[in-house]
C-alpha cells in the first residue's frame, strides 16, 4: 500500500461518503489503497471518519422532517411519530364479559322446583364455597 499520503478535500470527502455507505475502516482503506493506520493518523481523514456517517443521516433526517413538515406526507409524519416520538400502532381489544342473565327474585322458586338433585347439590357447594370466603378475598 502506498501509504505516501497528503490528505486532501477529494480524498475526505470519499471517506465520508464511505463511511456513510457503512463500509467498515479497513475496506475504506483498501479503496483508497492506504493502510487504516494512515486513516487514524492525518486529522483531516479522522474528522471524516468520525463525521462521515453523521453528516449523511443529518442531511437524510432533515429531509424526512421537511417531508412531514412542509408536504405533511403521512409516510414522514408516521416514521417520526414512531422513532422519534415513541408512538406504535398497537391495538389493544378488552373483551367485555357478556353481562350475566338477570333473575327476578320470583323465579327462584321455579328454578329450583325445575332442578335436579345433581344441580340442587351443585348449588348448595357453590353457596357453601361462598359463604366461606370473607368478602373481598379471592374466591380462586
């Protein structure tokens, strides 16, 4: 590698592009065909490095933020509600339990004149699990 280098605005301009494209120091290097030490040593080609990828984003994000702004694009608008504001899209559906069937007093009598003695017994355990829980616990 020919690592007889003077940095120049072409060259730190390619870095920054470089660096925005996601290329790694070391292919950066072998593009410019100079070692990465020659990267980290000249201070014009480190302040690229260290400003190429945040230049590009600043010039991206700007244009999304004038997208939403200026145009209220709903696509610009909807990536900054979610990444920059913390908003989503989640649906939260609460099933509602389907209230239970009312019963007058006066068709108690009916009911249990019509039930087994199956249901009768089912109904006297019921009523004797509740009456043994103490208002407010879990009845589990």
């Amino acid at each position: 590698m020919s690592d007889n280098v003077h940095p120049n605005d072409a060259t730190a301009n390619a870095i920054r592009a470089l660096v925005a494209a996601g290329l790694r120091q070391i292919d950066i290097a072998t593009y410019l065909k100079i070692s990465t030490k020659t990267l980290h040593e000249h201070a014009q080609y480190k302040d690229a490095l260290d400003r190429g990828a945040v230049n590009i984003f600043a010039a991206v994000g700007s244009k999304i933020v004038k997208a939403a702004i200026d145009k209220e694009e709903p696509w610009a608008l909807k990536l900054i509600a979610t990444r920059r504001m913390g908003w989503n899209e989640k649906v939260v559906v609460q099933e509602t339990p389907p209230e239970a069937p009312q019963v007058a007093v006066s068709d108690i009598d009916r009911i249990l004149a019509a039930a087994t003695p199956e249901e009768l017994d089912m109904i006297d355990a019921l009523l004797a699990r509740t009456a043994a829980v103490e208002p407010g616990a879990d009845a589990g």
